[in-house]
C-alpha cells in the first residue's frame, strides 16, 4: 500500500487493488479515516471514520482539499484515467 503523502504525521494512502469512487485512506495513531476524493473537482467528503477526534478530522479535509489535485492524479496513475 503506497503512502501517497503525509499531513500531521498521518499516512495517506492508496490500495493499488482498490476499488472506486476515488478515495484515500488516512492513517496514524491507532485511528483510520476513509475520504472520497470526488475528483476531479471535489470537495473530500469523510466516508468512514475510525477512531479520530472530529477535530482531527476537520484538519485532515482541509489539508485532503489542499492536495486535491495531486491526490486524483496519483489515483488515476495507479487506477488508470477510467477511475
């Protein structure tokens, strides 16, 4: 599972055997989150959450917002341009 980026420590990740909507996982510190891209012109929506504080999870979208682009060009190069 490739680490995509880091924010706050945390690792973004995407499953090269994942399925769609776009989306990444977020994990650090015993907790896991799970945010739709909505590529290619957002906003991320929180899909799943495990275990983070609803803080945390306001600063995660907004850093997920900021690499948004990045985020759904890293999704198609692993996916393919279908995805």
């Amino acid at each position: 599972m490739p680490t995509v980026l880091r924010i706050f420590g945390l690792r973004v990740v995407i499953y090269p055997n994942d399925h769609r909507p776009a989306h990444v996982h977020v994990q650090g510190n015993g907790c896991e989150a799970v945010f739709d891209l909505h590529c290619p012109g957002g906003p991320s929506e929180l899909r799943e959450n495990y275990g983070f504080p609803k803080k945390d999870l306001i600063r995660i979208a907004g850093a997920l917002a900021t690499e948004l682009d990045q985020l759904c060009a890293i999704w198609r190069e692993i996916h393919g341009p279908r995805y």
